[in-house]
C-alpha cells in the first residue's frame, strides 16, 4: 500500500467526495489561493473553482453560519478553521444551532456540516493557537466528534462525515500533517463512526488513546514489547459516538487501563471514558484507572516549558512501567 501524508489523505478523502457530490463544497480562510493554512486543500480551487472551493473574511462566526444555513438547504458543506482555537467565536453557530436545529424541527431539518480544523500542541503556537478541545465539543449534544490518528482514519473518517446528515467536528492533529502513514487508494474506503481500532494486542494493561497520543503511545508500547510486555492500545477513532464496547472487552482481559489523550486532564474525554467502563469493570480491575493529559495551564510559547506539560513517548511508557 502506498504511503502518503496526513494532510495529503485529507486532501483526497476532500478532492473524492467533491466528485462524487456536486453538493460537497469547501469554505473558509485561506483555502483556496492559498491552499489552506497546513495545504489540505491545495490545488482543489483550481479543479473545482472558486464557487466550490470559497475564501472567505476572518469572521468565523460569518462562515459557519453560512454554512450551516447552505447544509439545511441541501448543501454539504466542508468548512476549515484555521485553528481549532477559533471554534470559540462561533460556539453559538456550532452548538446552538448546528447542534440543535434537527432535535427542534422534531428530526425534519438535517445539517449535513462538516467543521474541519487542527489541534494540538507542540509547534510552540502559544496558549490561543495550541489548545485540544474535543472534550469541548464532545459535551455539546447533536454533534459528532471524530479524532482521527493516522492517514487512513483521516481519509475514511472524513468521507464518513461528509456523507453523514448530522454535523459533525473533525479534529485533524497539526503535528500530524506531514507524517507518511500507509492510505487506501479506494474512492469507496470509509470508516465507521463508534468503532475504535485495536492497534496492538496484548494482555498486561489496556491503553486507550486519541489522535496524536495514539501514534505517541505506539511508540511506548513497541518498545515494551521487546522487553515481553504486551499492551493492548485502543485507537478510539471517534468519542462521539464512543466505542466503550471494544474497551470494557480489553479491560476485562488485562485487569489494568491507561487513558491517554491530549485535552486537559479536568474534565475531559480520559474522564469521561474512567466513568462510562466502570460499572462493567470494576470487578475485573486490579489497579485503579490512570490518566495521562496536557496540564491544566494555558499552554506556554516556549518548546522548554510546553514540551514538559503535553504526554510523550517517555511519560507513557513511564506510566505503563508504574502500573505493571
């Protein structure tokens, strides 16, 4: 299989839905001179034109409500923010009206919207350009939220949301993008939404993580492998819908689970994952659930004090090796 790189998988999980529905276009800052901010979308204006592939003004709250008013018309909309941070100015058009339109015309009103944009840390872009928050939008109902870890799950996942008629978030890592991983060639290659993948099968500790963490964690865990020690990492693909199933079947085999994901420790989707197991678990466990996150501090422009508060191979294995 041939191997290309992250934002390249999203680029032709885009550059095929638009084929194939001339009801798919793409709207937002700089994606169509330019290419997009991390080249996503580069190219796709000149294949498409400027009506299908739309710049648009620094005005996210404009943008999204333009498109969440073209997907109730009919309309698939693909819409990027630049950065995952930015979601915050058109919070009321993503959850007080993307997320609620189709419970309030009683299932009559579809939202078929996709929101595309990177997180993350580690490229020192400071505490307002840096953030993780799909916990954020994984609390707000209506919504799905996919975070996808590899080029095949950034393709297949995003080919998923553009054909679901529900809106969905897509939260691409931006330490990800120039990454080679190995992508079907198939136009038809989907991946479901609330089924998570089992990367490494093992029976000394159960480790579930999201996006980037699950490449950090592959890392750890290989290593340990040489060593005989054989941990079961979970790729959640997807927290909504989340995929508990695949997790609780892990847990009830290795006794142990390890939670890793980049959003904040307080109040986040490791939380929220400890709490959904546990009564179907708690009697099989032989320690108690541990979790890795970002601190709970804006996140600092120096790589000296950021690189310290995000998880990394090091402190994954470090945990893992506690637990054992």
């Amino acid at each position: 299989m041939r191997e290309i790189m992250y934002r390249d998988a999203v680029r032709e999980a885009l550059d095929e839905e638009m084929e194939r529905d001339k009801n798919v276009f793409i709207m937002g800052e700089d994606v169509g001179i330019l290419g997009g901010n991390f080249k996503c979308t580069e190219g796709l204006r000149e294949k498409y034109g400027d009506l299908r592939v739309k710049d648009t003004p620094i005005s996210e709250a404009g943008f999204v409500g333009m498109g969440i008013g073209a997907a109730i018309t009919g309309m698939r909309p693909v819409i990027e923010l630049m950065f995952g941070d930015f979601l915050m100015v058109a919070m009321d058009q993503i959850c007080n009206q993307a997320a609620k339109i189709t419970y309030m015309s009683g299932g009559q009103v579809k939202v078929p919207l996709v929101i595309r944009m990177p997180l993350g840390g580690g490229r020192s872009s400071a505490a307002q350009h840096s953030q993780s928050l799909h916990a954020w939008m994984a609390h707000c109902p209506g919504l799905k939220v996919a975070v996808p870890s590899t080029g095949a799950e950034a393709k297949g996942l995003l080919k998923t949301a553009i054909r679901d008629n529900n809106p969905v978030v897509f939260f691409e890592h931006k330490m990800l993008y120039t990454t080679k991983f190995e992508v079907p060639e198939d136009n038809d290659f989907t991946i479901p939404f609330g089924k998570a993948r089992v990367v490494t099968e093992g029976d000394a500790l159960t480790l579930a993580a999201t996006s980037i963490m699950v490449v950090k964690a592959e890392k750890a865990v290989k290593k340990l492998q040489k060593e005989g020690i054989n941990i079961e990492l979970i790729d959640l693909r997807t927290v909504v819908p989340m995929d508990t199933e695949t997790i609780i079947k892990s847990v009830k085999k290795t006794g142990k689970l390890l939670i890793v994901d980049e959003g904040h420790i307080s109040f986040g989707i490791s939380g929220e994952i400890a709490t959904r197991i546990m009564p179907d678990v708690f009697y099989d466990l032989e320690a108690p659930v541990q979790r890795l996150g970002t601190a709970d501090v804006p996140l600092p422009f120096s790589p000296a004090l950021e690189f310290p508060i995000i998880p990394d191979e090091k402190s994954i294995e470090a945990k893992i090796r506690e637990m054992l």
